[in-house]
C-alpha cells in the first residue's frame, strides 16, 4: 500500500487521508484551539473514494495521519466487461487490468471501446474518474 504521513493540522479540504484503511477525500476540517492542559484537535470529515462511506477523525494538530499516494493516468477502454466491469489499457506502460464501472450514469455513457479515460490508482486499486476528450 503506497502511503506517505502527513500532519493532521496540514489538511485542508479536498485533500486525500487514509481512515479505517480506507482512503478517502476529506470534505470537512474543523480545528479546536488548544486547552490548558491539552493540545490542539483536527476533526475531518471525509468520504471514501471506492465505497462512497462518509467517515470522522478526530486526532491532535501534531499528529501524523497516512496520506495515500494518487496516481493518476490516462487509459484507453478495450471492452465492456459483465454489466459492471470494464477492461481498460494503460497509455504509459500499456499494461491491462479490470476497472470497476463508475457510478456516474453520464460517464458510463461515455465509456466504450476505444474511449480514452482518466484512471486513478490508489492504494493499489483502481477507479475511471472522467472521460477524457478526442
């Protein structure tokens, strides 16, 4: 699993954090201010970016949290795989691999053989994000 620490106090909205082993795209930060005999809290909220779960953190500023590494990469779209499945090639190395179907029912419209695709790996999995444009 490619992840790198970061400080809890460093994150900002839209950022990227592990939590439950799952990573996930954090759409809230709160911050506390520090106590008499306390240090500063973070709370994040975040959802995950393959299950679609939202999840809280509470940790102190300081602290590290794990960051997943994002790769992202162009792809081309070979075959439609079952009904909810898709085989895709990548442009870099041109290895080949299967891609879940995204959720979106207008980028699943766009998605055919032959379709170029935005594909992120993270954690080492993998997700379609946008079509790209011809």
């Amino acid at each position: 699993m490619s992840t790198k620490p970061v400080d809890a106090g460093s994150l900002k909205v839209g950022s990227f954090v592990m939590i439950d082993g799952e990573p996930c795209k954090v759409l809230e930060v709160e911050r506390s201010k520090t106590g008499k005999h306390g240090s500063a809290k973070v709370r994040l909220v975040a959802v995950g970016l393959f299950d679609g779960v939202k999840r809280t953190l509470v940790v102190p500023a300081d602290s590290k949290v794990e960051s997943p590494v994002v790769r992202k990469f162009p792809a081309q779209v070979l075959a439609k795989v079952g009904g909810n499945s898709v085989q895709v090639m990548s442009l870099e190395d041109y290895s080949t691999f299967e891609v879940a179907m995204p959720e979106d029912p207008e980028l699943q419209q766009r998605i055919e053989p032959g379709a170029e695709v935005e594909v992120w790996e993270i954690a080492g999995r993998h997700k379609i994000m946008r079509a790209l444009k011809r």
